[in-house]
C-alpha cells in the first residue's frame, strides 16, 4: 500500500501500554465525574490534571492547534468537540470522550461514549451497538488477516443494526507518532489493504451515527456533527497485534488486589 507502518518491539509496547493505560485510568475518572450539572471544561481541567499527576503530557492540546487535552462531543457531535465552561451535561446526553496522552516517548489514545443520566432507546442502542462494533473490529486483530478485516467486522455490525459508519474520519497506527499508518477506516475500502504483521500497534475507532453518515465540521474549525442532526456515538481502543492475538492496551487492567 507504500504505507510505511513501522513495527514496535516488545519493550516499545510495554511503553505504550503504560501510555495507555495512563489514558485507561484518565477515561475512567471521567467516566465517574460525568454528571448533570458538570461541565465540559470541568473534565478537560481534570483529564490534564489527572494524566499530568501520571506523568503524562495531554497529546491533543496544541496537535494541529487543537485548543483543550480532551474532545468531548455530545449527542450530534461526532469527535472533536472542545469542551466549554458554557456547556453543561445533562441529563440524557450522550457523551463520547476522547482522550491521548504522551508518556515516555510514546502515545495513547482512547475513547468511550456514556450516558449521563437515561438515555432514549435509540441513544442507548447506539451507545451499545458501537461499543460491540470495536469490540467485533478487535477480534479480527490476528496474524494474517488485513485492515480492512476490521473494517468489515465493524461496518458489517453497525449496518445490521440499522446504523451508518463515518467515511471521513479513520482509525489510525500509534507510536512515536499519534497518527501513524496506516489508515483504519470503518467500512471496507476497494483494493488491498495492509496484513497485520506482530509489532503493529493499531488505534480502533469506530464513529456510529444514528442517520446518515455524512457529517459537517462546524465554524469553530473542529466539532464534527452528524449533517442530519441525529446523535452519534464512538469508542476506540490502542490495540497491538501479537503472534497470541490482540493486545488491548487501553483496556483498564484490574489493579484490585
Ligand atoms: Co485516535
């Protein structure tokens, strides 16, 4: 595909997954914070907090001129919602946090979509529709098989349930770099796309909206929302691909003991 993804060694994942699991923590604190009353700005303030507390650096701040450590996209947001003082969660919204981190050289980069408060039927199937499609695009990330196997078990899930994949934003590599090659998309490109080789490390992020897939990028040069106003949902995973399967590095590790 002339893309060229580079291979991490085992010692370089054990850096990323510490990196994400920095992020792992971050979302779950965030998760617990996200009540009605609670504004955007107020998780963005703590995710920096939280990371830096870690010994971690927010990645997103400053990438491309992004304003804030934290996207937070409410309903009809799709990705790169900046959070505001001004916005106040209630309840009902559906809330996709998205969160990345520089520790030690190298990258993490997660998201989940909650419900604040209960959600209508649609939002709440949307929540969990996306939520299994990562979890199906993951369980494709074998020696052997290729992108756009992950693609497929992704778009496949989300069209079943009656639901549209985004085309213009993709998952991505992670490294060195927050967006490496290659390109992840959400639903099955023509033509060949890359095998999974051990060392690729991969960020999964299936975008769901409850409508049509188009979207529009509002005036602020960033939020992403669904062109016909319908809610969208999106989680992502930093997943490395080993000779034993998936290597879920942003998935929370137990630290009860
Ligand atoms: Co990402």
């Amino acid at each position: 595909m002339g893309q060229a993804v580079v291979l991490k060694s085992p010692d370089e994942i054990r850096v990323l997954h510490a990196a994400n699991q920095i992020v792992a923590r971050t979302l779950k604190r965030l998760e617990e914070m996200a009540r009605p009353g609670v504004t955007t700005a107020d998780l963005d303030r703590e995710a920096e907090r939280y990371c830096r507390k870690q010994g971690a650096i927010p990645a997103f701040k400053g990438y491309r001129g992004y304003p804030a450590s934290l996207c937070v996209s409410v309903n009809q947001e799709v990705v790169h919602g900046i959070p505001s003082r001004r916005r106040r969660l209630q309840s009902g919204d559906l809330v996709s946090i998205d969160f990345g981190v520089r520790f030690q050289g190298y990258y993490g980069d997660a998201a989940v979509t909650i419900a604040v408060g209960d959600l209508t039927d649609e939002r709440a199937r949307l929540q969990a529709v996306t939520r299994e499609a990562l979890e199906r695009g993951i369980a494709q990330v074998m020696i052997g098989r290729r992108i756009s196997d992950i693609s497929r078990a992704i778009q496949e899930h989300v069209e079943a349930h009656g639901f549209s994949v985004v085309r213009q934003f993709v998952g991505h590599g992670i490294g060195r770099q927050l967006h490496e090659p290659p390109e992840i998309p959400n639903y099955v490109r023509e033509g060949a796309s890359p095998r999974l080789q051990p060392g690729m490390v991969l960020a999964i992020e299936p975008m769901v909206n409850a409508g049509t897939w188009e979207v529009k990028v509002l005036r602020d040069g960033w939020t992403v929302v669904t062109a016909d106003g319908r809610p969208s949902a999106h989680f992502e995973h930093s997943v490395a691909v080993t000779e034993d399967g998936p290597l879920v590095l942003s998935r929370l590790a137990d630290e009860e003991f």
